[in-house]
C-alpha cells in the first residue's frame, strides 16, 4: 500500500483516488465563488470601519490596515468548522481534511492552508508550481496542501 493512502486515513489507495477524482477542477469553480463571498464580506467590513473612523474621529480608519486579512480568517474559520470548508468548497463538493487522520482540519492548520494558497496566488510562478505539484500527484494534492497537512477530498 503507497504511503499516501497510508497517510490520509484511507486504507486503499483506490479509495483515496475516489475520494480526489475531480477535486482540480472543483477547487477552480470554489476559489471562484469564494472570491465573491470573500468580497461582499470585505465590502462590508470596509463600510464598518468607515463608520467607525467617523465616530472615532478618524482613530478608527486603522483598521482598513486590517482589512486583507479578511481572506485568511474566512477560510481558516470555514475549514475549521464543522461544514470543513469555505462556501465555494461546499458549494463545489469538497471538504478539507487532516492528511494524517482524516479528522477535521485544526484552526492553526486552515490558517496556515489559507494563508500559504494567498501568497501562492500573488506570485505566478509560485501559483504555476503550487498546480503543477497538484497536477503530478495522485491524491491531487497542491503544494500549499502539503505544507500544511491537509487534503481537499470529494463530500460523500
């Protein structure tokens, strides 16, 4: 038995290639919607600390240095909850589990996973290897994945 079944909780790597068919291409249209949900919640946040620079006389207006983080906190919050991943994750049918055991993702370990696929993002060339570990593995995993022990599975 390969190591990487052995590692995620699945005790046949059939299993595990079940469990990752089509996870590429579901992660594409989640990161999709995610970016929509992430917006409106910025948009948000923006319009709140806008208000609240007003009452603070402009004290307040420090936070908009905050305002990015809004991304990571999204997803490390969504990939630790119960539902095990963001709106566009659930809404593509994918969870995120811990690669070790299978178990639901720690909230330090979604922080870690949000914030390496951030930073993957904002670099093309980081970004192109990040896809092209994922596209050479067999549980299609991506780089970032693997840094942070977790794996994108299919919902059952």
């Amino acid at each position: 038995m390969p190591a990487e079944a052995q590692l995620t909780g699945y005790s046949d790597p059939r299993e595990l290639a079940l469990a990752t068919e089509g996870v590429l291409g579901r992660r594409i249209l989640a990161y999709l919607l995610d970016i929509v949900v992430v917006f409106l919640l910025m948009s948000v946040l923006w319009v709140l600390i806008a208000l609240f620079g007003v009452i603070t006389f402009g004290f307040g207006w420090m936070l908009f240095a905050l305002l990015p983080l809004t991304a990571i906190a999204y997803n490390a919050i969504t990939i630790a909850s119960e539902g095990q991943g963001t709106l566009g994750m659930r809404a593509a049918g994918l969870r995120v589990v811990d690669a070790v055991d299978g178990g639901r993702p720690s909230m330090l370990a979604a922080a870690v996973h949000a914030l390496l696929f951030y930073v993957a993002v904002s670099t093309f060339l980081l970004w192109a290897i990040d896809v092209v570990i994922g596209l050479a593995r067999v549980d299609r995993r991506l780089g970032h994945d693997i840094l942070s022990g977790l794996l994108l599975v299919r919902s059952r």
